[in-house]
C-alpha cells in the first residue's frame, strides 16, 4: 500500500561531499515498506522542478525511513538543502518487485557505487536466516562509504575500489565469481551500474545461480504511466515490456534484457 505523506526530516547526514542520507519520520510508509522497494520524492513547492525524484529505501529503523542520494542535478541539489525538522513530501512504499529471502541459504549480495544503498535493508533482514557474503565496489578510496554498516550485516565482506586506493583492487565481480566457482553462493542480489549489472547476470547465467537485481532508470512518475522506464522481457518469441517502477525495480535476473 503506498502512502501520500509529509514526513518530517528527523535527521541529516552528509556522507561524502555531495552524498546525504535523510531520515524521515512516516508511520505509514515504514510499515508498508518491503526491501528493494523505493520512494518518489517532491523536492519543491514550485511549479519547477516538476517531477518527483524516485529513491530507493536504505533502511527502515521503527517509524523512521532512510534514503540515501547523491547530488547530481537541480533537483537533488534543492533536496539537499532541505534543514532537519523541514517537511518532505513523498510518496511511497512504491514498486511491486522486492527482494525475496530464502533462509538457510548462503547467498551473494553485490553492489556498485550508489548502487549499494538500497541493499543495507536486504542485507540486514537476512543477516541470522542466511550466510550474508557481502562484495562492494567503489571507482576509489574517495567514494567508499557505509563500510562498518554493510560490515557488521555480512559473514564475509569483501570492499574492492578500482585503483586499488583503499582495500581490494579491481573489481566486486571478481572475488564474487571465485566463491561461485568455489561453489558458496545459493543465490545472487544485485544493484548498481548497468555494466556490473549485465556482468553479474551473466555469470548467474553461465553458473544456473538465481539471482534478483535491482534496476534504477529515469522515471517520470513512479507508477507506471508514463511509460518512461520500460524495460525489455524476455517473452519467447514476443515482444514484452515491464516498467521498473511498477513491475520492479527488482526483477529476476533470467527475466530482464539488460
């Protein structure tokens, strides 16, 4: 069930210079809200910008939903200026594809840059029913952030960044493929840059592991109307769409053409 509310900013937190994590105070949302799952955010008042920005959920605490985002446009640029104990209008839990959790399994669960905040609520409600294998991937030792939290959710982490600037050099999707190859991962869940996602679909592919990954494209209303984030099925020999906000943004990783 998706909520229509005025959530008040109950903290601010700036992670690196241009990422802030907000938390906000919504009943509502916090009890409807399932892992993978995300929020359209109204940054304004006025007439410009428009168009909600949608955000995925990092962490549902109690009554106090987290989201985390990077400022990359005017839109996030207003967001970040907003003051603890402002208002936010948002709209959410939004997306009926989530995250589903199998107990007793040992799974994978993989993410890339900003890609990597909406899999702390996963990691963090498997973490007791299933051996939680962590791999992160940062561009460098500049872009690492939430290390202790994903941490302290995880059986095994393992934190690369590209230059080898701070722990493990190179890329996530290499020590995730040396465990499958080792036979330690049940199953996969995935979030961040397309090229790691079209990576990471095809090494569950070629190793028959299940995997869910979360999708992020532009979307224009956040519940399948305007059509913006139609992403390809595979149908057999028809051509199918789905929508990552309506039908996402988690989907099986045999389903979607990336």
């Amino acid at each position: 069930m998706q909520v229509h509310a005025k959530c008040k900013l109950v903290k601010k937190e700036k992670l690196k210079e241009d990422i802030y994590k907000f938390s906000v105070e919504s009943k509502e949302i916090a009890e409807n809200a399932k892992m993978g799952q995300f929020l359209e955010i109204r940054v304004s008042d006025r007439i410009e910008p428009l168009l909600r920005r949608p955000i995925s959920i990092h962490n549902i605490n109690g009554d106090i939903v987290e989201f985390i985002f990077q400022v990359k446009g005017k839109g996030t640029e207003i967001l970040a200026k907003k003051n603890e104990g402002e208002e936010i209008d948002i709209l959410g839990p939004l997306g009926k594809g989530t995250f589903e959790i199998e107990e007793g399994k040992n799974i994978a669960i993989i993410g890339g840059g900003i890609g990597i905040f909406p899999l702390y609520e996963l990691a963090k409600n498997a973490k007791g029913k299933c051996n939680v294998n962590m791999y992160l991937g940062f561009r460098n030792k500049d872009f690492v952030v939430l290390e202790k939290e994903f941490k302290e959710v995880s059986v095994k982490f393992v934190l690369t960044t590209d230059d080898g600037s701070y722990a493990e050099k190179g890329f996530a999707i290499n020590f995730l493929k040396q465990d499958i190859e080792a036979k330690r991962i049940d199953k996969i869940y995935a979030c961040g840059p397309l090229p790691m996602l079209k990576a990471v679909q095809s090494l569950a592919k070629e190793n028959n592991v299940p995997c869910q990954i979360s999708l992020e494209e532009r979307m224009g209303c956040g519940i399948g109307v305007c059509l913006g984030c139609a992403v390809k099925i595979n149908a057999g020999e028809e051509t199918e769409y789905k929508h990552v906000c309506k039908d996402g943004p988690v989907f099986d990783a045999n389903m979607v053409e990336i």
